[in-house]
C-alpha cells in the first residue's frame, strides 16, 4: 500500500471532544429493501497500558458492493483522541485511538451495515459491473505476503496450463485449492497468509487468511485481478452449515477471510474455498471426505457465490498503523494496539482485551 494514498484522508477528534457517549457518524442510512442489517460493536480494552497507549479497529468497508452497504460507523474513546484513516482503494478505514499514559484505554467501534446474499451466473457471459483499468491493475500487484513471481507464478502457471478463459483459470485455480490444501486447527487465529512459504514447504495447511490468500495470490500470478475481503461471521448460516455461521451473538473468534476474482463480463467474483475445507474438517461428524454430498454442495456453491452473514472490513495488505514506529501489519483484521513497550499481541487475551458482538436489527428480505 501507497503511504501517501492511506493517508490522504484523515479525520481528527480531540482529546476534549472524545467524551462519554460522543459519536461520529461517517455514512449514516438506512438498509435498502430486501438487505438484512447488522450492527457490530467492537470493544477493546487494554489491560497492561505502559506509557502512551494506541488502539486500531478496522471500520466496515467504505466501498459499496453489491453484498454489502455500510450504513455507519461510529466510534468512542473516553479521555483519548481518534482519527479515522482511509484507503479508497482498499475500501478501507482504521479508527486510531491515542490514550494518554494516565488515561484507562478503552475504544468502542460500532458499525452498522446492510448485507445481501450474492451470487455471479458463470454459465454465461453477463452484464458484470465494469471496473476500471487502475482498479484492475491494483489487485494485480505483488505484495509481501502474497508475492507474483517464483515459484507463486510457476505453480499458477502449472494449475491454468490448458484453461483458455478466464472463468476455466479461476475455476481451475480454486479446485486445485480445494484438492491440495487442508483447514490446520492448531493455526492460530486465521492464520498469517505467508503463500511463498507455504508453496516453497509444501505446507499447504493453514486457516482461511491462508488458503484464500493462496487463492488471491495463485489468480494474481496467472493474470486474473483478485483480492482478499478480510471480515468477520455477524450470523448463523441459514444454508444448513453450522461451520459457516457465527454460534451466537459474541463474534469475538469469527474473524474470517473470503475471496474474489475479476472475470471478463461478469465483474467481481466472489469464492471461498477455504470454507470448504472448513465444511470438511468441521461439519458433524467431521472429517467429511471430498466425495460427501454435503462437501460437494458447498464446493459447487463457493465459486460464485457468499452467503453473506458475513460483514467486510477491507481488501488491504501491508497495512501501516497510523502513528506507530513499527513495521505494517500483513492485513487488518483483528484490532491492534501499542504501548511504550511495543506492538501487543492481538490474540494475547492476558494482554489485550476485546469483544466484538453483532445484533441483526431487520431481516427484510425482498
């Protein structure tokens, strides 16, 4: 990510305008019909502050799609000041919050949105939404984690030899995913994107920040624009996958990493294969194999469409945090915080503490 372009926008609040109850409101509406809404709080708290203290929460995606509308996010820090940075690009928005060292840290998010279930005909050429040529380009590029060249291109090269379409390249590229990678439980979070080394190991296991990354980084090397959506399970499915759904309204752990994939006269994509793997691993009874009917229906469903009770953060990576010395953040989206003693461990739950709920205010549907 361009410096220069994350903050080329920036909104400040005060450390005297910061008080109990004070909100912003950055794009403030009401769900369109047949959109479900949610409302997401997330509350951090650092427990351990050393000196001066910063939080960093990503806000809900500021780019308008066809499966997600933010309606608001909101924000609160008592005693501290915030500022809100963007990146267009990214459709992303980080709500930085900077606590003076006798100020107990706390910052509460709040983001409103509307969602849709989404799904793309790939049977036949549409009408896609076009994007432009910057756009495309942009989700194109090489980045630390998810690198073009080496062995990332031979292996894409590998996977597409023959597909002559773009549709036969993505598919192609998300079947080899599915047969070849497998969900490791013991990753922590959803695990760090690192495809290079998975590829050069042949380690291909991991949670979905790795293989959809794999996914994003194979399509990129092949030609095909791609990005990751990282985000986080606001709902239980209503597809029948107690997997792929949120177990209540407390979304704490349910941070997840989708896909897309631009295709020609179809616009962006959406897929999901390490949700399939997620189908494999953990749907009752578990360790379902690749033939099972449940498998198979979800492997057919995940190229080309999202349920969507599921909200998008950003499609960032290499993610700088405004006013931090350290080095960016492969993505964003946990909350992140430092103190005097340095960059916290966002799953250190003795160290840092957050909760992130989510409460659906109407499901109106069309």
């Amino acid at each position: 990510m361009n410096r220069r372009d994350f903050l080329q926008s920036v909104g400040a609040l005060s450390a005297s305008l910061a008080l109990p109850g004070a909100r912003r409101v950055f794009a403030e509406g009401t769900a369109p019909s047949g959109w479900r809404t949610f409302e997401v709080t997330t509350h951090v708290e650092v427990l351990k502050p050393s000196g001066p203290t910063r939080i960093w929460v990503p806000g809900a995606l500021t780019m308008k799609t066809p499966f997600q509308r933010t309606l608001s996010n909101k924000f609160h820090a008592e005693g501290g000041s915030v500022q809100t940075v963007q990146s267009k690009a990214d459709g992303l928005e980080i709500i930085s919050a900077k606590f003076p060292a006798d100020v107990k840290p706390v910052l509460t998010v709040t983001s409103r949105v509307a969602t849709r279930n989404y799904a793309v005909d790939l049977s036949a050429p549409g009408k896609g939404p076009k994007a432009n040529r910057a756009e495309l380009e942009y989700f194109t590029r090489s980045t630390n984690l998810l690198p073009t060249d080496g062995i990332v291109k031979s292996t894409a090269t590998d996977i597409t030899k023959g597909a002559t379409t773009d549709v036969d390249k993505a598919r192609a590229i998300y079947e080899w995913i599915v047969e070849n990678t497998f969900r490791d439980p013991k990753t922590r979070g959803c695990g760090v994107g690192d495809i290079r080394f998975m590829l050069e190991t042949k380690d291909l296991g991991g949670k979905c920040a790795d293989l959809n990354a794999l996914y994003v980084g194979l399509a990129r090397a092949a030609g095909l624009p791609a990005r990751d959506a990282y985000g986080i399970r606001v709902a239980k499915s209503e597809l029948g996958y107690k997997s792929l759904g949120a177990s209540s309204e407390k979304v704490t752990k349910s941070q997840h990493c989708r896909a897309e994939v631009y295709l020609n006269d179809r616009g962006w994509v959406p897929v999901d294969p390490a949700d399939v793997r997620k189908v494999v691993l953990e749907e009752p009874p578990g360790n379902r194999p690749l033939d099972d009917d449940m498998v198979k229906r979800a492997r057919a469903r995940l190229f080309g469409s999202w349920e969507m009770n599921w909200m998008a953060f950003n499609f960032a990576h290499d993610v700088p945090l405004p006013g931090s010395d350290g080095k960016p953040v492969g993505f964003l989206m946990y909350p992140q915080a430092e103190t005097a003693s340095g960059r916290l461990d966002s799953l250190d739950a003795d160290a840092f503490k957050y909760e992130i709920t989510s409460h659906e205010i109407t499901h109106n549907r069309a």
